[in-house]
C-alpha cells in the first residue's frame, strides 16, 4: 500500500508538472506576443510620424516653390500642424528663414548664424530628395527632437522639420517590453520574468537583480535559433523554480531570451504533505496493520492533490481568459481545450459550445483557416496575416502559431493567438489613400498653373479675332469657330479651377453641430428628388446628438456619397442613411440597394477624377475623402451584388 501511495505521488507530480508545463508555454507565447506587439506599435507610431512630417515638408516646399513662404507663413503652419521648428537652409546649408520667434525662445540670438551642411549634407549634394534624421537631442535644453527634410525645388537648399518628441517617447516607455515584464511579473505564482541576451539582462521584473549568463549555463542556447518553448527545473535566490525559456526574435534579428520562473511552492507543500502523511501510514501499517486505515488517508490526500490542481488551473485559466488576443489551445488530437472571451467576442461562438469538441467537427464561420494550419508536423506560423469572414463581418487578423512540446519532446498541443488587426489595417490604407490623394493634388496643381497661361493667351486671341477682324466671306462660319474657340477656353478655364481649388488647403472651422438638424437639412435637400424617382430615402440616427465638425465641408462629403447612392440605385430603389456615436466616434452610414461596385474599380473609386459615370467628374469621393482626412476621421466601404455601405468615422 505505501509502494502504490508513492507511486501515486510520483504520478500526480508528473500531471502537474505536465500542466505547468502547458500553461508555462501559453504565458511565454503570450508575452513574445504582446513584446512583439509592443516593438512592432513603436516602429509603426516612429514611422507614421515621419510620414505626417515629410508630408508637412512637402507641403512647406511647394509653398517655397511659389515663393509664398515668410516668417510669419512658417509659424502659422508650425501652429496649425502642431510643428516644433522648421527652418529652411540655401544651398550652403546656411539658414535663410525660421519659425523660431524672438521673444519667445531665450536662445534666439545665440542660433542667429546657424548652418546645418553636415546635418543635411545627402540633400544638399543631390544624393536624395528626402530624408529621416530621426531623433536629436536639443542643442540648448535637454529635450528630443524628431526631425526629417526634403529638398527645396530647384536645388536650392534643403527644408527641415521638427517635432518636440518627448510625449512620443515617454508614451513608447509606457508600452515597452520593460513595462509588459513588470505588470506580468507581479502576478501571484510567477517568481521573475526577464529578457536576457549574451551581454546581459536587458529588461525584468523589478525583483531580479541576477540571472545565469549565457556563458555559464549552455541550455539558454537552446532557444536561439528556436520558436519554440523549453522548461526545466532551476533555482532563484535559493529556492528551486519552474522556468520556461522562449527566444524573442523581430525582424529577422534576435533580441534575447525570455526566462519565465514559476513557484513551486504549491506543489512541494503539497509533496511535503503527502510524505508526511505517508510516513504516518508507514507507522500506523506496522505497529496497527489496519489497511484500511491507509487506504483511508492516501484517498484524503489525493482529493487534496486534485483541488490544489483546480485550484492553479482556474489561475491560469483566468489569466488567460481576459487576456486582449484571442487565445485557442488545441490538443495534439485536435480537442480544443481553452477558448478565451476575446476569442467568444472574435468569432461570436462562446466557449461551452466548443471546448471539449474537435476542430475538424466544428463549423465556425471565420474558424476555417485553423483547421488547414495545424499539423501534426509542429509547424510555427508567427504573426501571419489572414482575411476571413466571421459572423461580425470581414477581419484582418494576425495569427501566431506555436505547436508545445513535452518534456518527452512529443507534440501535444498547439497555442494559437489571434490579434485583431481590422482597425490599423483600415487607418493603413486610409494612409495610403491620403498620401495618393495628396500627391494627385500636387500634381494637377502644378499641371494647372503651366496650363492657365497659354490658355488665358489663346482665350485673349480668340475675342480680339471675334471684335477686331471682319472676313470677306463665310462669316457665320468664322463667328462659330471663334465663339466655340471662347467657349472651349471658358471650359478648360473651369477645369483649371477646379485644378486649384482641390489643390489649395481646406480652412477647417469646426463648432458644434445640433446632428439631429443638421441632418435634417440634408434630408430636405435630397426629398424632392427621392419624390420623383420614387426612391426609399430615410435618414434616422440618435436623438439629442452633437458633433464637433465643420458644417460646410462635412455636409459637402455627406452630399456627394448620398448624390452617389441615389446614382446607384434604380428608381423604386432604397438609400438609408444612418448615424449614431459609438467610442467616442461619430459614425455616418450610407446604405444604398445598387448593384455594387466592382472589383476591379474598389481600388479607384477615391482616384482623382476617376468616375464610372459618363456624365460625373470623378471629383466627389476624392474631395469627400480630404475633407473626412481633415477631421482626422477616415472613410471605409463594404459592397457586393445587393448594395453598398460607406462608412464616415470621425472624432465626435
């Protein structure tokens, strides 16, 4: 009976250690995971801020090409863009002009002659148009900078813009890997968690002062060229650990190890007790030999075994629950075995309906892409980007799959984590699309200027033809030619406008806006016509409503997609427009019943001058969407065979 009892503990112990074991590989993937998020959220803020500061520049360079620029045009810009310093610098790298004012700034006089040649010297000598200088410390406080620069047009010099970095740099602080190691670490039942690569610990829970390096102990070489998770028994200010060790790999370059130590000291309390009560056992079977007696207290202390095993599962459990990422386990004969409320929320299913089931069984709408992603071979997918279509609607996420290993180094799970990434994929392409729009918007503007010339020359030629000169004969005919001459100039004068006016800067005026009114208003404007094509027009949202827009501008987005709708539609059609706040966004939604847009014009529609309509001018999505980038809202669509949907999100 004292054998069998023995062996009972040894096997308990081996249950859970295998738990730990499972649960210790979940909490590294997850903490790779939100690291990985958090170098990755860095690199896209540092490089979402360049982009805004070149496009500042871009913008401040063609405003120099047209010799616009002055002293007092450079701080209203630096004010409007929230800009630091611009300063602009002739071809020697001496600076020329400045934002910087006097009265403001102590150290004026001290930086009158200033030249920035080395600073800018690839400009400066033709080898690139534009550049990232990236951060710099100030030159007279002990503050950071963010700065890029572009060429002046014509090879004059170089224009260079600055932003005050310390917010950014503080707010990267707040979501670095340091700041992840230390909220984890102080969880009960974990004893440290660092980041360690072959100089020394680079980031740790504030508890640990020392680790073994990498040349004392080999194991931590293990997980260098490896995705995968490795555990062992080790020790930690004197008393023995389970430590799991993951490498931490971004961009193809190794950044370090994870070492995650976990207490122990549940079990060997609960490996002390159970000796004890053996020896108890012992005792009592040779002096009494009452067997059943033994059998009575080995039970007990199994039962204590198992809620102590509940009890840490439940832990575990919980932290993973309410986690951000999804998180699905699935053991090595495709059970699902964990399904956290992110992931409930991700695929609308809840976990009582799955856990317990297999994945091949299971028909989740969006859940497809699972079932051809795990193998028995142990594949490693990490932060793979896959578009799937769930009960919610269309989704971008991000996967990262880890199968785990035993200690035997069988495969016997594989944690998956699903990140969300609908929203950054939808500002990207809202990014992209601005920064096209932008660039078309340059480009007619120039175009136009070197066209309004001749045209005024020609236009000017055609009436002195049509007043100064008289033929001998055909007259009606040389009256028609010079009037369609007049009449084709006036058109192209029209264009040329319209050229410059989508081109120049829109002067945003935001004030508070009654929605409900306001909207009511652009209702009326569309009845009339609703009447006499017989179309569904409704226009419902939430009452007592109140927004923070410009009036004019927003209301000429709002028009040209609703003008859209009603385009799109037959008569007896249906167009529905929608609005409501929701996470502090104000949401406009057209909904028409049209036949769609088709795939090949999704990508074209917001183009400059791009229209599907004989008699449009391709101008109304392409203004739409610089008047909604210019509330710092961003404008999305969903289309098939029974209609479209565009979306407007602004701040409210």
């Amino acid at each position: 009976m004292v054998v069998s009892a023995f062996l009972e503990l040894q096997q308990s112990k081996t249950d859970v250690l295998h738990l730990l074991t499972e649960q210790a590989n979940t909490l590294s993937e997850t903490i790779v995971s939100s690291s990985l998020n958090a170098l990755k959220s860095s690199n896209e803020l540092e490089n979402l801020i360049a982009m805004r500061l070149l496009n500042n520049a871009r913008l401040i360079r063609s405003l120099d090409s047209l010799n616009l620029l002055s002293h007092k045009k450079l701080i209203e810009i630096s004010k409007e863009n929230n800009l630091y310093r611009i300063n602009i610098f002739d071809r020697y790298g001496e600076r020329v002009l400045t934002n910087r004012v006097k009265e403001e700034d102590i150290h004026y006089i001290e930086e009158d002659k200033v030249n920035r040649y080395s600073e800018v010297e690839p400009i400066l000598t033709g080898k690139t148009e534009e550049m990232i200088i990236g951060f710099k410390k100030a030159m007279h406080v002990d503050e950071q900078r963010f700065a890029v620069a572009v060429a002046r047009s014509g090879k004059r010099g170089a224009i260079v813009v600055n932003m005050n970095a310390e917010d950014f740099l503080q707010f990267r602080k707040r979501i670095g890997i340091g700041k992840i190691l230390r909220d984890i670490g102080d969880n009960a039942g974990i004893e440290y968690i660092a980041l360690q690569d072959s100089l020394g610990i680079l980031a740790a829970s504030s508890n640990v002062k020392e680790l073994s390096s990498f040349s004392d102990d080999y194991f931590l070489y293990s997980s260098i060229h490896s995705d995968s998770a490795f555990t062992r028994l080790s020790s930690f200010d004197g008393h023995e650990v389970f430590e799991v060790i993951r490498g931490l790999n971004f961009e193809n370059e190794f950044i370090g190890v994870f070492r995650i130590g976990l207490s122990l000291d549940e079990i060997r309390s609960i490996e002390t007790r159970i000796i004890r009560r053996l020896i108890v056992i012992s005792i009592i079977l040779t002096v009494i030999g009452i067997i059943l007696l033994s059998i009575l207290l080995t039970n007990q202390n199994l039962k204590m075994l198992s809620e102590e095993f509940g009890n840490y599962k439940a832990h575990t459990n919980s932290f993973l629950k309410n986690m951000e990422e999804g998180v699905i386990t699935i053991s090595g004969n495709n059970i699902i075995t964990l399904f956290n409320t992110s992931a409930e929320n991700l695929f609308s299913v809840s976990a009582t309906d799955v856990i317990g089931k297999s994945i091949e069984n299971l028909a989740i709408r969006g859940m497809e892409f699972i079932k051809n992603l795990i193998s028995s071979s142990g594949d490693v997918y990490k932060n793979l980007e896959i578009n799937t279509n769930t009960a919610s609607g269309d989704k971008y996420l991000s996967v990262t799959i880890t199968p785990n290993y035993n200690l035997s180094h069988n495969l016997e799970s594989h944690t998956i984590i699903i990140n969300d990434i609908t929203e950054s994929k939808i500002k990207e392409e809202q990014a992209k699309r601005n920064e096209k729009l932008i660039a078309m918007g340059e480009l007619a503007s120039g175009v136009a200027h070197e066209v309004r010339n001749p045209i005024n020359s020609i236009g000017m030629i055609a009436q002195r033809l049509s007043r100064e000169f008289e033929p001998k004969g055909d007259v009606d005919e040389y009256s028609s030619i010079t009037n369609l001459l007049k009449d084709e100039v006036n058109r192209i004068n029209k264009i040329i406008t319209q050229f410059l006016r989508y081109a120049k800067p829109l002067d945003i005026q935001i004030s508070e806006v009654e929605v409900d009114k306001y909207m009511s208003e652009i209702f009326q404007m569309f009845s009339d016509l609703a009447g006499k094509r017989k179309i569904k027009f409704k226009v419902e949202g939430e009452k007592r409503l109140v927004a923070k827009i410009d009036p004019e501008l927003y209301k000429q987005a709002v028009l040209n997609i609703i003008q859209n709708a009603f385009d799109a539609v037959d008569n007896g059609g249906l167009v529905f427009v929608k609005y409501f706040k929701k996470n502090s966004h104000f949401f406009v939604e057209i909904t028409d019943n049209g036949k769609g847009i088709k795939e090949n014009d999704k990508s074209k529609i917001f183009n400059l001058y791009y229209t599907t309509r004989k008699e449009g001018n391709g101008l109304g999505l392409s203004i739409s969407q610089k008047i909604v980038s210019q509330h710092n809202g961003i404008i999305n669509f969903t289309t098939g065979g029974s209609g479209t949907t565009f979306k407007i999100i602004t701040p409210v």
